[in-house]
C-alpha cells in the first residue's frame, strides 16, 4: 500500500434533533445528535479520503474535537502501510501508545470517542482503496490478521490471542456461505423508532402499526421517568405488536440497583426481551445483581452504547452481567476495538446487538454484524441491529432496510461519508442550519 | 453567601519534569507534569479567587482546558450561594447533569477531569471565604451537611444516606479531640521518591537513606518493566530500610491478570505491603482475582489513580479488590466524589492512602486524609499519605512534612495555589521554561 497520510481536517457537525423530541429518554431529554468529523487525505493518486466519525449528543462536541487535534502528530506524515500493513499495532499506538494521551482515559471518555474517529476514518479510507465494503475487507482477512487487529493486553485471563484464533479457525471455511445468506436476505433490524420517550401514546401507536406494515418485528420503548407512564406504555406496545412481537425495554442509566430490579419486575406481565441500561453503565457488579433478579421472570439485560473499552466488555461478558452486547463502534475506539469485543461476546455466547441510532451509528454497526456473522460468531439467534429513522439522508451511501432487515452494503467504504452540502449547513456554529435558528 | 461568579479563567501549565526521568515508571516513561489550572473571580468586595487544578502528564492538557471551558455556562452568572447552600446538587449539576455534557464520559476521562478542577475551585474559594483550610471547613459541616455532598445516584446498593449519616453521627462527638491529635503530630506520610523507574541503583540506595534521616518508614519502589531488575531492586531497597521499614511497590498497570499474579508472588521474600496497580484500573474482578492469589502471601492490592468515579469505588471496595484504596483528589470530580469514597471505604472497612505527586497533589489530598480522620473513619492504622518531593516551591502553601509526617495546613483555602510567576513560566507553549527549550 503506497501513499502517505498527509492531512486531518476535523469538523463540528450538529444536527437540532432536540427541537423535535426525536432522541429523547430518561437521561437525554434533548440531545442535539452531532458529530466530530475527520477527514483524512493522503498523497496517494487516486484522491481518495478517509472520513469517520463519532456521535455525541450535542454540547462538548467541541471538546471532542480538541481531542482529535492531539491526535494529529500521531497520523500525519505516516506512511499510509503502517497503517494497513500492522493495523492493530498503529491502533494501539493511536489507543494508548502516547503515555502522555493515555493519561487522560484511560481509553476512556473524550479521548476514546476521539481515537474512535480516527481509527475508523483510517478503516473507510483502507476499505474504499481496496473496493470493498468494510465488512467485506474485514470478512477477507484471515484468522491471523483479525487476531493482530486487537489490543490482547487486559484480555489474557478470559481469551488469549491462541483461543480467538481457533475460533476464527474453526469459522473461515464456512464464510463464503454465510456471505451469501446475508447478501441474499440481509441483516434482522429492530426499531428504535416508535418509543421515544417524548412522544405521546397516540404516536406510540401510530408507529408500531407502521413499522408492522414495513415488515418489523421487534421494537424498542424508552421508559424509566414515569413508572404508571411505563406500565401503560408496554401494554399500549405489546397490543400494538402482538404476542408475537419481541419488546424491549431501555432505561438509560437511569435506576439504582434496587431500583432496576423492583421497577423491570413490575413490567413483567408485558414479556420484555431485556431492559436495557438499567444502572450505570460502570457497575458491571450491579449488572451481575439486575441479571440474576430478572432472569427468573425470562428478561435479559442488555447495555453497550456507554461501555468504553474491551476490558469492561471483558468482565461484563465473563460474569453473565449482560445477556446482549450492545457494542458500540464510536464510543470504543473503533472497529479494532469492536473485533476485540465481537471476539469476547464469542467466547461466553452472548449475542451482539450493536448500539445504533444517533448519527451514524446504524450506518457503521451494520459492517459490525455482518462482519460477526460472516467470520466471528456465526450466528444470527437472539441477535439484530438497532435501527432509528433519523438523519440516514445526509449520508452518500446510507443504511438501507427492507422487510426489517439490514441490506448488505455494496459501496467501497464504512457506509460514513457524509454529503458536502450536509458537513456545510450542519457546522457548528457557523452553518446555516445554525445561524439561522430553527430550521 | 452573597457574591456572583463573574469569571473563570483556565490556564494551561506545563513543568519539563520529563528532562529528568523524575516521576518515570513502567508505563509513563517521560511525564511533563502539567495542570489545566482554574481562576474563579466573584464581584465580592474582599477580592478572594477559587483556584483549582487537575493534573496531567503533559500533551492533551490542552484537551482538558476545552473540557473546562465547556463548563463555562454551569459556572459565570451563578451566585455563589447556589454552591455553598447546595454544594452536592451544585456538584452533580456539573458532572452529570448536563446531558449533552454527560455523554462525553460519563463521570469519567477528559470531562471528569475538568469537572475536578472546576470543583476544587470552588471548595478553596469557599474554604478561603470562610478563612478556614479545606480540611478544617470539611469537619466543622454537620453530618447532614456531608450526606449532602454526595451523588448518592448508582451507590445505594452498597451504602446509602442513612446508614452514611448514621456513621458520621457517631464520630461526631471526638472530632475535636482528632483534630487535636493531628494539629500536634501531624498525618502519617508514605515517600515514592526513592525508587522511580528510571533511577539507577546506586541513586535509590542514597534515596532511601536520606529518607530514613528524613523520618521516613514507607517506601515506594516502581517495578514492572524488567523481571531480573525488580528482584534486584526489592532486595536491595529491603536491605537499606530494614526489616522493620516498610514497602510498596507499584507497577502502574503494567500486567495482564495472571502475569501479575506469577510477578508478584515473585517478590514476596522482599514483604511488600501491597502491590500497586496491577493490572487495567477498569479491571474490577480482574482486581479481585490477583487480590485473592496475593493474599495468602500477605501482599495487598492497591490502585486509585485512575479510577474515575464513586461507582467503580463502590465495587471495588465492596467486592475486596483492594485492600488499600488510593483516592485522587482530580481524576474523580474533585471534593465531592472524595467524599463519596471516603464513606464507601469506611463502609467497608478499607484503609485510604491517597494518590500524590504529580503536581499539586500532596497539597490536595493532605485536606482529604486529615478529613477523614477527624470526621468519616476516625482511624489511621494502615494509612499514610503518599508523598514525593517535586514541585513544591511553586505554591504559596506548600504542603509541609516534617519527621515522615504531613503537618497539618493551616491557610485558608484548598493550599492549590500557585504562585503567579510560576504559573506566568510555565505556561504552555508561550512561557519561559517552554519558549527557552531545556531550563
């Protein structure tokens, strides 16, 4: 691979989702979906750049940004074959090489959603040189080039790199047949879409029904403020859907331990699959207590989208607190880090069910499970891949779903490039979307 | 309380302690201890500014600085009644109620960070206020003042404001008689400065006999980069403090679980009292499993320095991971998050040896360690206070030990403050030390 990295343009990328309540729940009453954007170019002929991305809700989107300026010593002026020729070496030097970086984390917080850009911008610009798909260029590494993707340190008393080679072992003569099942049925999604926590009943309603009609079968509420709001909304949904329909319940961090377990039992009688944050996303022990209280009643837990690194993800894995991995690709610091993790929820058997939504996120996560099933996991039981109706228009390549279930995407790339005109009217605070007001 | 915050000003200082290895260890090979420091100014008459600061190892302090400056509207405009009337509900606005804010950790990495400094500003503008130290204002609150500081959201599981209350009821009445015993003997100190990584041997063999003339007892020695050379080191730092000294020794994160394990039992001829940061700081069970193997060799495990919040405080604490429990006094949301930990560890029955060093950390915890003597353990078998002997003379109030004990602070404020033309100096990248190159 020729060519050198030889510019890091980093934009502040706002959408005002808050003026429509689309987003809200428990904890983010009015996120404002944004994104710190990166652009890599190199010297290469063939112009091509390198975008990626990773979503906050809004204020400190800025800090992001500063946290991707100090990143950029480490990437300009490489040769673009450092990169592509040791890829899990240059993302862990970018994760957590610089002693000095590493200090602000570690690999947590603003500076993990930092590398997350970066390194998945690093990931676009391999997979559009190669022609590929994302999913597709990491589908065709072998066993031993996905092993040296990951960062193993922290890992070695749940899976050693050994292990995780095996396994992938065992999976790569099967591949090309699960390619093709997915090519030809795509990827089970389910909807985020018809729940949001601002949104009244009658809405509630309105939007099981259409997402009946556009070939869903699982849906998602946001519940946790109001607990007689809570229990009229599940049974409003499980009318809606069906005893047929799969709920899911997600409460966004926003109960204590105790709390979780007496509030998730009270809504048993409505079948949820999981409820998902129930506590804070750092109390892997107080997910291990929600586990067991609920497992009796058949609900799982689930959460992801606030768990930063592999070495969380490690012990939430190892202790059943979780029974769905929720991974996300931007709050992690990117796709190496989302093939530790797809390694890890291997290991124990729990299903990934990757965080979407947001800006972005359902266009990268669907490289995800593809990927998962393709080569890592095998398996599509108890598993899809969020999907939120939001902000897929501004994308070159977006996310497209049919019958409820992921397409396979065709387009070189991690499906993250965002149209010129969009990045333009969505900067902030000097785009028109924002100079303006309301738009 | 009456007074408005009428500005903030956050500066970026940096210190070229890389230039002399002092402050090396297995994994920060070259730290520039550095601060992203905070100027609160009100339009009271007496004049009075809030300093605080938050420490880094030197690049990405800047990242830090935005964080700060993303806490700007949570801060100009209030009065600073809106603090000292409410300061847990003051504090928990700054580090979480701000959604969008929150997104960005939560409560940890680059905004905790910021939170912390913002935070300790405000307590030493109080303290300065009230003409009292930190420390001394801490103890003379009530103990439903002190339930009051603390987020009690995610702990209630393993500690709630009842119980809390009820424990500080108890030390109530013997306050005086500790804080008595404490102005007339100072708090127990442990030195690190005798066996930094980078140190040659013959360096650290002087070290720890200057620190014996010096009063000391407690030793730290850095270990982990080099099997061979560790041995070495414990034997020979053993032999200059005798069997009746005694020793820590800290790998600062550098191992994977079971190599932790197999390394350390290794020194147990030497008697180390415990073994610090051993592994991943998000390695809660991880923690358990090395504490578990160590313990029938009489080693303990320590870490704290880059544990970010009460939550993960809460686990470790409750689930034995640690038997000694390092608190830092800016890596968590400043003086309320200590707090926290303070009552959790006394909860459990876990000694505190705060984290120090760096710069401006031995004047911060010193406040945190005589607090809780006086007024939330009552205990101090098993503690000292961590101390290293660098950068002291740029503050105004120094910390001060004298016979291997920290002496009492006795100046108004959180003893945070540094001198203008150290902070005019060592301005990043426009002061002195920086515009010269090696000073």
């Amino acid at each position: 691979m020729n060519g050198t990295l030889t510019a890091l343009r980093v934009l502040d990328v706002r959408f005002p989702t808050s003026r429509e309540l689309d987003g809200s729940d428990a904890m983010n009453a009015d996120p404002d979906y944004s994104a710190a954007y990166v652009i890599l170019a190199t010297d290469r002929d063939d112009g091509l750049e390198g975008h990626g991305l990773t979503f906050t809700i809004g204020r400190g989107n800025e800090v992001v940004v500063a946290g991707i300026e100090a990143l950029r010593p480490l990437l300009v002026g490489q040769p673009l074959a450092a990169f592509t020729e040791a890829p899990g070496a240059f993302h862990r030097q970018l994760a957590s090489g610089d002693a000095q970086l590493r200090w602000l984390g570690p690999e947590k917080g603003v500076m993990q959603l930092a590398v997350a850009a970066v390194v998945n911008a690093l990931w676009d610009l391999w997979a559009k040189i190669e022609g590929k798909p994302l999913w597709k260029l990491l589908s065709d590494l072998s066993p031993a080039q996905l092993v040296e993707l990951v960062d193993w340190r922290y890992l070695t008393d749940a899976l050693t790199p050994e292990e995780a080679r095996r396994s992938l072992d065992r999976l790569a003569p099967t591949r090309a047949a699960r390619e093709g099942e997915l090519r030809e049925l795509g990827y089970p999604a389910y909807t985020t879409s018809v729940g949001w926590l601002g949104y009244p009943d009658e809405k509630v309603a309105r939007r099981c029904r259409e997402a009946l009609a556009a070939g869903f079968s699982r849906f998602k509420l946001k519940i946790g403020a109001n607990r007689a709001d809570d229990l009229r909304r599940v049974a409003l949904v499980r009318r809606e859907i069906g005893e047929a329909g799969v709920l899911m319940v997600d409460a966004n961090q926003r109960w204590d331990v105790g709390q979780a377990i007496e509030w998730v039992s009270a809504l048993a009688p409505a079948r949820p699959l999981w409820i998902e944050e129930p506590t804070s996303p750092d109390d892997i022990l107080g997910h291990v207590a929600i586990a067991r209280a609920l497992a009796p009643l058949g609900i799982g837990v689930a959460t992801g989208e606030m768990i930063s690194n592999r070495v969380v993800w490690k012990q939430l894995l190892a202790s059943r607190a979780v029974s769905f991995c929720q991974l996300d690709f931007c709050r992690m610091s990117g796709v190496n880090e989302m093939v530790a993790t797809l390694l890890l929820a291997s290991r124990f058997g729990v299903p990934v069910c990757p965080h979407a939504g947001g800006v972005g996120l359902c266009e990268y996560v669907q490289h995800a499970s593809i990927f998962d099933y393709i080569a890592v996991s095998g398996a599509l039981e108890n598993r899809a891949i969020e999907y939120v109706d939001h902000l897929h228009e501004h994308f070159v390549d977006p996310c497209v779903i049919r019958g409820g279930r992921y397409q396979v995407p065709t387009a070189a790339g991690a499906s993250i490039t965002m149209k010129a005109e969009s990045l333009q009217a969505h900067a902030f605070p000097g785009g028109a979307i924002w100079r303006n007001g309301r738009s």
